[in-house]
C-alpha cells in the first residue's frame, strides 16, 4: 500500500528542486527566455502548488494557479518522489501514473531539467 | 523499383505507415523472413555518441519485431558516410577552419559532428534547440557528450514523436519558431544534420549558406532555394539516378554483403562505398 505524503512534504520536494534549478548555472541560461506557470497537483488528496518558471529563477508556493501553462498531476507519494529526485519521471509518465498536460515541447524541457538537477 | 547494385539485381520498396506506430510493427512482423535487409525510416534504433550506443525504445521495439531478418536505422553506415562526406568537402575547399556551422542534432550524427570539429569548424550544435525549444547553442563535443550522457539514456524512453518530427509533421516549417532561431541559422555559412531538423525551423532570407544533409525530396530544394540557401550537399550516394536514405543504403549493404548488422564492420562499408565511387552530391543554387 502506498502511502500519502503530506502537503508539507511535496512542499520540501519542491523547495529542493527550486533550489536545484536556481544553483545550477547551465539551467538558468538554458531557460533564461522560458516563462512558464506550472500547475503541481495531487490526485489523493487536496494538495496543489504553482511553480513558477521566470526564465533563469524558479519559485513555488501553495495554491492552484488560475491560468497553468503546464500541469503535473499524481498521486502525491510520486509527486513528492519526483520533485525530490528519487524518482525519474520518464517511468511514470510512461505507465500513466504521472499526467503531464501541456505541449509536447514543454514536457520534454521539464524532464531536461529534472535530469539535469537530478540526474538519471 | 529494381536497380543493379555492384553487379546483383536488387528490388527496393518503400512502405510507409505515416506515423503509425501499430502498422509499423504489423508490416515488419508480416516482412520478417520474406526481404534480405529492412531499413527503418523516420526513427532510429540507437543514437551513438562517441562510443557510447543509446536505444531509442520505439525504435527497438521496432527492430524487435524483427526475428529472421537484418533490420538497420542506417546509424550505422551514417557514421561512415557523413564523416567521408565531410571530408570529401574539406578537400573541396568548402569546409575551412573557423567556418561558422550550424548542425541542427549531433545525437543522431555523431561521426559527422567529430569530423566538422575535426576540420576546425566553428561548429554549434542545435541539439537542445530542436529537441526542446531550448534556445541553447551547444558549443563543443565535450559538453555534447556530458549532455547526451545526462540525458539520453531516460529520454530515449520518451515516445519518438517527442524527440522528432515523424509522419505529416516532418512536412512543415514552425513559422514561429523560425523567427525566433533565425539568428542561429543566419550566423552559420553550413547548415549541417538531418533535413527534417533543419526544415523544422527554417527561416526566410538565407544569404548563401550550404546545406549539408542526408536525403532530400524535389520539394526540399525548392524550399531550400526559395529560403536563400546557397548549395545543397546530399550525403546519401545516388544509384541510378536516385538518391535513397541512409537506411536503405545500409539495408541494400547488408543484403548485399549476406551480413548481419552486428557483423557488418566499418571496413565493410568502407570498401562498397569505394566501389561504388562514392562521393557526396553537390548542387549550386546560385552558380559556383
């Protein structure tokens, strides 16, 4: 049985991950023209989070955005998993249990930059 | 359409599923055991960097369906040709040190992205650009390799069609974003790599560049000529008169050769290619 991670720990995931992007130089200039709002949200429980993407600097907080650019929606054990790199999100988009909504384009440059913070 | 190769009769088709990804693997399962050689076209099998092999899963899936007979993604002999073409137009005078060169993916051609470096072009490598949008110019092979080490071996997981433009897609340019990296194909006199990448994002008002590619259609050089490309270099060695992608030339080696594609040395390819007096194709829009 899995099970459900709290809001305060996608929190923490999201946080590392902020943190990954914003020291990683090579990221920042990648996505330096990249503006995105990203919808984080959890299919287990009431948990949503916006990630915003302004070019070179990555910031979260709690709350659905009204206008998400992209959408990032799981169970939150894997939400948790996946921001904190423990889990490569290749794998779960492929069987399902990840849903990414957005452009083709988009989805590809989030799994760069979580490979990139992460590694694979 | 049957042609004469090095002395033996050889019929080559072309069966195309636009696309689609089920009928791809019903038509291999039905071909397997009844052809010599199948090239797959429009996907590989493996992206090669260095010596390092990355599967491409839809692609292996594909090759896999395969039991009784050789199946290639012409990676394979790409790497073979597209360095002998390189340089061919070195000697040619057309590829100089501190040519400003734009290869539009070097994942896919890593033997002609070492053999541009080699010759001491200034060369950039879209890969990131065209894969992602990313406006992210590559500049050496060192971080080439560092990237492709980071990221290739769970991106090849990704459907194909995410990584490439396959079926009608491969057939249009993003208007939109051939403003936006209009610059980098503008600050490049070669334009080097797959014609469906550089199609992809191919701006108006080209001043002269060479284009150097695999295949092209008779569509393609007009686009290209109405672009303002100045000259087109085919890689791909034409047969009577017709020109065939990579993966068909490997097909047509191996049957030829009776080899299977992991016996099929580089040294094989090499000696048909001589005997075949192979030499890539150049056509000049704009007179010498």
């Amino acid at each position: 049985m899995t099970r459900l991670a709290t809001g305060e720990e996608i929190a923490e995931s999201l946080k590392a991950f902020c943190e990954g992007y914003n020291n990683n130089q090579r990221l920042k200039e990648m996505n330096r023209d990249w503006q995105r709002v990203v919808l984080v949200q959890a299919t287990d429980s009431q948990d949503a989070f916006t990630l915003d993407v302004a070019g070179p600097e990555l910031s979260f907080r709690p709350g659905a955005p009204e206008h998400p650019d992209l959408k990032v929606v799981a169970a939150s054990d894997i939400l948790a998993d996946l921001f904190w790199g423990d889990l490569n999100p290749t794998g779960p988009y492929m069987d399902g249990t990840l849903k990414l909504f957005g452009s083709e384009e988009d989805i590809v440059r989030l799994d760069i930059i979580s490979l990139l913070i992460w590694g694979s | 359409m049957e042609i004469d190769f090095l002395g033996q009769r050889c019929r080559i088709e072309r069966r195309g599923t636009d696309g689609d990804f089920e009928r791809a693997l019903g038509l291999l399962r039905e071909l397997d055991g009844r052809v010599d050689a199948i090239g797959l076209g429009g996907i590989d099998i493996y992206l090669r960097v260095r010596d390092r092999r990355f599967a491409i899963k839809d692609g292996l899936r594909l090759a896999e369906a395969v039991q009784k007979t050789p199946v290639v993604d012409g990676s394979g002999l790409k790497d073979t040709l597209e360095r002998e073409a390189v340089y061919y137009l070195r000697e040619a005078g057309l590829l100089t040190p501190g040519l400003p060169v734009l290869m539009v993916c070097a994942a896919d051609r890593f033997g002609m992205a070492e053999a541009l470096v080699e010759c001491g072009c200034d060369v950039t490598f879209g890969d990131l650009i065209f894969a992602a949008g990313m406006s992210y110019p590559v500049k050496s092979l060192a971080e080439l390799e560092d990237l492709a080490v980071k990221l290739l071996p769970r991106m090849a997981e990704l459907p194909f069609h995410m990584l490439y433009p396959t079926g009608s897609a491969q057939e249009s340019v993003d208007e939109k974003k051939a403003a936006l990296f209009a610059p980098y194909y503008r600050a490049a006199r070669v334009l080097a790599g797959d014609f469906h990448l550089i199609r992809r994002f191919l701006p108006p008002g080209l001043d002269g560049q060479l284009v150097l590619t695999n295949t092209t259609t008779r569509e393609d050089v007009e686009l290209l000529r109405e672009r303002g490309a100045g000259s087109l270099g085919t890689t791909t060695p034409e047969l009577e008169g017709r020109s065939f992608g990579t993966n068909v030339m490997e097909a047509l080696f191996l049957a030829y050769l009776g080899k299977t594609w992991e016996e099929a040395t580089r040294e094989d390819y090499l000696d048909l290619m001589r005997r075949l007096d192979y030499r890539p194709r150049l056509t000049y829009f704009r007179g010498r």
